[in-house]
C-alpha cells in the first residue's frame, strides 16, 4: 500500500500533523516508521523553510540542519514494504 496523491497532498498542505492511534488530518491508516533516505535531508530542509520561514527564523531552526537530520524519519503506510534509503 502506498499513500495516495490526495492523501499526500492533504499531508503536504497540512500546518502541523496530529499523529493519533490510526488518524492525522482526515486521514486514517495504520502507519510505520523507517529511517529517512539522507540523500533527501536537503529537499526537506528547504520544503520546511518555503513552508514554515514566515514564522520566523527560530521555529524552522529547531526543525532543520544536522541535529534534526538524525531524527528525522519516514512515516509508511504499514501495509508498504520497508525498504532501505
């Protein structure tokens, strides 16, 4: 299973998610975690910062860089295989 392109438009859009046993935004699916691919940590550095920079330079810092890249993770549809990054 893998996530529709409504789903994650919807995900995309959102201002923050509620993670909740089996619900976020609308959207309710069992879901897993697995290890972010580090070749992507730029990627979604920037998308924080286009998202998220109008607030101001401190909320995004807390988010982004070194420190946050080591915990940053992928969150799967559980029925999806997991793969390596």
């Amino acid at each position: 299973m893998t996530w529709t392109a409504d789903q994650l438009a919807r995900i995309g859009e959102a201002e923050e998610l509620h993670l909740a046993p089996r619900r976020t935004d609308g959207i309710e699916a069992d879901v897993s975690f697995a290890e972010a691919d580090p070749d992507a940590q730029t990627a979604i550095d920037a998308a924080y910062h286009a998202k998220y920079d109008r607030y101001g330079p401190t909320i995004v810092s807390h988010v982004t860089g070194p420190g946050a890249h080591a915990v940053t993770v992928r969150l799967l549809p559980a029925q999806e295989e997991r793969t390596s990054p």
